[in-house]
C-alpha cells in the first residue's frame, strides 16, 4: 500500500430505508467500528429511484444520533439526476443534510439522452455549492465528457467518486470509465472520494479495488478527501 492508511470515512453507504439494501444504520454503524472506520455517509437513493424513501425520509434524519457506537454518521442522499441541474429533493430538504451526492441512475427518467446531454446536465450541478459528490461517474449507462467533468471538478471542488463496487459488484464495464476518469483527476489534480457503495454492513469500509487503482494511477493521498475523519469533515464543512 502506498497511502499511509485506509480512508478513515466511507461516504456512501445504504440502509434498508433504499428498499434494495439489506442493513439498518445501526448494524452499519456496529461494522464500521469493528473496522476502524470513523464515519459513514447515510447516503439512500433519492425519492425518484423505484423502491426509494419517501421525501420525509429525509426530512426525518434528524432523529438519528450524530454518533453511533462511536461512528460519526452523516445524514445525506445518493440523489438522482433528473434533468439539466435538477435533483429529486427539493433545495429545502437538501440543505439540511450533512452530504449531498448525485448521480445518474436507471428509470428515474433520465435515460438514453447521450453524451452531450448527460455531460450538461451534471455539469449544471456541480454548480450547486451543496452538491459535494457525484457518484459512480463511470458508469457506462451513462456516457460523459470525462475531461469537461474531471476540470469541472477542479473548478468547483465537487469531488468525483471512485466506487469500489464498480470494480467488482456493480454496474459492468465501468472499470475502463473508471481508470480513464482516475487518469484525468491525477493528470488535474481534482479531488476524489472513495465510497464503498455497501448495500449491506458487511460492506462498509470496503475499498481495496479503488485504493488499488488510484495508488496505480498516481492519485496524491492529498486528493482523496475521505482519507481521514478530518479531512472528510473539512471537505464537508461541518465540526466533528
Ligand atoms: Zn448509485
Ligand atoms: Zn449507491
């Protein structure tokens, strides 16, 4: 390993409230300390992908305790991309949650618009303060100008996700898009995350296939936001 350590926060995670996951936060948690990870973004899918919370969902987050068995827990969203900078959570709700990610998904009426299209729809929300993450932006489903992406990402410090389930669980063919995008953000130098995309506690902090890439590629320790608790909450804006 050529980081000093794993990323110390995983900011994308799924509780059963997405309807395909298989976890509740609390056993999420209770992973997450037996591995020594410190924090855990609660990023379910938005309310437009089918099976999704209900909007209160997210309303309702402030009930969960900042801290469970000692893991800081993040309220937030894996929002969906429904059309040039619109998300499917109103700017109200939003803005009350500690972590904001979007990205593209199937069926949630945004398919098959082409490159160009898709390119200018995720640009637009880089745009959008509150918007800290894009999720899976390899994702061949959904083809993109990867260099318009990755110097937007410079620009507007939104970080691009490596997922680590898009090398070995989710979304096929992805790894190219993936290495291509890696390439990119170390040539640029844009900020990274790397997320899990666990749908189960047993997947939580898991990321050896992204570190494996990134390292490969060149991508400077200083680049991946989540490398510790600090860093991911500074890269948030929030107090500990
Ligand atoms: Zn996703
Ligand atoms: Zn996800």
């Amino acid at each position: 390993m050529l980081y000093p350590s794993n990323p110390q926060a995983d900011l994308h995670v799924h509780t059963v409230a997405s309807g395909h996951a298989y976890s509740t936060i609390g056993e999420i948690a209770q992973e997450a300390a037996r591995k020594g990870v410190r924090m855990v973004g609660m990023t379910d899918h938005g309310p437009g992908l089918p099976g999704g919370p209900h909007p209160y969902h997210f309303a309702a987050l402030r009930f969960v305790p900042e801290y469970l068995y000692g893991v800081r827990v993040l309220r937030g969203i894996e929002a969906n991309i429904l059309g040039i900078g619109q998300l499917d959570l109103d700017d109200g709700l939003l803005e009350r949650l500690d972590l904001v990610m979007a990205g593209f998904h199937e069926e949630c009426g945004f398919d098959e618009r082409g490159r160009d299209e898709n390119t200018r729809a995720l640009l637009a929300l880089m745009e959008k303060p509150k918007v800290k993450v894009i999720a899976h932006p390899g994702n061949p489903n959904f083809p993109l100008d990867y260099r318009a992406v990755v110097e937007k990402s410079l620009a507007t410090g939104t970080a691009l996700e490596i997922n680590n389930s898009s090398f070995c669980i989710s979304r096929r063919g992805s790894a190219g898009n993936c290495r291509e995008i890696i390439r990119l953000c170390a040539e640029l130098g844009a900020p990274v995350t790397l997320g899990s995309d666990a749908h189960i506690a047993q997947g939580v902090g898991e990321f050896d296939d992204a570190l494996l890439e990134v390292a490969a590629a060149g991508i400077r320790w200083e680049q991946v936001v989540n490398r510790t608790f600090e860093s991911a909450l500074a890269f948030l804006g929030l107090s500990g």
